[in-house]
C-alpha cells in the first residue's frame, strides 16, 4: 500500500487542482503508485491509500514538522495465504 500524507495547512481556497489536503494526499499516493508500475510492480499488487493531514508524524507547530507530515508511505504486507502454508508446513 502506497500512502500520502499532508500537512494540516488547508489548500487553497483558489486551487484549480485539489479541493482539499485528501485530494492532494492522493496524488501523492498515485504518483508514487505510477512510478512502481512503471518500473515493473504489477498494478494488481499495489493499493494507493489518501490520508489527508489526519496521521501525522509531528506535530504541525512548526516548519519542519509540517515538512515531515508531507509525506508517503510504502506499507508492505505479506500474502497471508501463502504465510498461513508455510507456517501450517511446519
């Protein structure tokens, strides 16, 4: 799973692409989404997930915290099938 990641500073009110920091966490997950494809991921592997300002990492107080709250995230989980037959094969 991709995720993207925003800061708690609105976006503005005269933006012509996002209407809101969810709009913007999500192109950040897909960007990021199309960048592995292209590279060779299978699109049937990856998830792009939006979480807008509401998991930071910082507190939003200061320049710097804002800057790590925008970010992505690759979350990589195992196929439980495949873990639950090798756990059940020993």
């Amino acid at each position: 799973m991709i995720e993207g990641h925003t800061d708690n500073v609105p976006i503005s009110k005269d933006s012509q692409r996002f209407k809101d920091n969810w709009d913007l966490s999500v192109l950040r997950a897909t960007s990021i989404t199309r960048i592995l494809i292209e590279a060779g991921m299978s699109p049937n592997q990856i998830t792009s997930a939006g979480k807008g300002e509401y998991s930071p990492i910082a507190p939003n107080d200061n320049p710097q915290n804002k800057q790590k709250n925008r970010r992505t995230e690759i979350i990589v989980t195992p196929n439980l099938d495949e873990l639950f037959k090798i756990l059940d094969a020993n």
